[in-house]
C-alpha cells in the first residue's frame, strides 16, 4: 500500500495534524501494521517537498507547536491517478514453498512433509482470521475476506502439488 497515497486521501477530507493522520491510518489500515510516528512525518515532509501537501497552519500543544497539513490541488490528482491505476494482479510465479518443494524432492527429503506443514499453518491462520472476522467490523471482515481467498487458493495449489508429487519427483530426480 502506497502510504503517501493513503495519507492524501486522509487528508482529502480536511487538513489534519501529523498525530490525527496517524490514529486515522491506524484506525483504517493499521491493524496488524500501525505506522510508526516516525514514517507519517517522513512521508508528509516528502509529500510536503513535492508539492502534494502544504502547511496549513500551526497550532501550539502540550509540547512542539503542531504543524496542520492539507492536500493541494495537485495531491488532488496525484491522489485520483492513483485510485484509478489498477494494481498490479500478485503472479506467485517464483515461491518460496515450491522451491522448497523441488529441493526436497531433489534431496531425497519427504517433499509430502512440507507439504502438510504449510498445510497445518495455512489452516492455523485460516481459524485465526475467520475468528477475527467475527467479531471485527465490516472494515476488518473485508480485509480477513481478502486473506482467506489467497489463502484457500493457497491450499488448493497444495492440494494438486501433492496429488503430482510422483510426477515432479520423476522429473527433478530422472
């Protein structure tokens, strides 16, 4: 996720202190990943330089003034190419676990093995989220929706990676 690009469409609907921007984000998004106070001020100094936000007035607190940021006209259409560019679909053409996979096959390890493992923590992270997602509100059961296809379309791949397990094991070790 593009944090500059969040934070501008945070800031879409007024200007906003650094410390808000990060509880709306956090709020929003950060669930399993806050952002650190540091990131939010490194991310509207860049977008402050590049012209995509401006200080819209500072105010003083309980420690150094508070400086508000508002999005200008060009983090307008920064922001509305950005939710109009397509994400880019994720092709898994290079994992981890089917190379993991080929090298057991090839070291005469039980492929089938780290097969079931993988399984095993699929399925754990697979109760974890719809446990979640019963309680969350509709923010939260989109985003542990989203997890659960990747990863039922995982199992589905480890399901005919085992039932080919001869097969790839003739061809890595003829």
């Amino acid at each position: 996720m593009s944090i500059g690009n969040t934070l501008l469409g945070l800031l879409e609907t007024g200007p906003r202190h650094g410390y808000d921007l990060k509880r709306a984000y956090d709020e929003r998004f950060g669930q399993d990943r806050p952002l650190h106070y540091g990131q939010v001020y490194s991310t509207l100094s860049r977008l402050l330089r590049n012209g995509l936000v401006q200080e819209s007035g500072v105010e003083p607190g309980g420690g150094p003034e508070r400086k508000r940021y508002a999005i200008t006209d060009a983090g307008v259409t920064n922001l509305e190419e950005w939710l109009a560019t397509p994400e880019d679909p994720a092709l898994y053409l290079q994992n981890t676990l089917y190379t993991k996979v080929v090298l057991a096959l090839m070291s005469g390890r039980s492929a089938a093995d780290v097969l079931d493992q993988q399984r095993s923590a699929h399925l754990r992270a697979m109760r974890e989220l719809t446990k979640r997602k019963s309680s969350g509100d509709l923010a939260d059961q989109l985003i542990c929706d989203h997890a659960l296809f990747h990863l039922e379309a995982d199992l589905r791949w480890l399901e005919l990676t085992a039932a080919r397990l001869d097969e790839l094991q003739r061809q890595v070790r003829p």
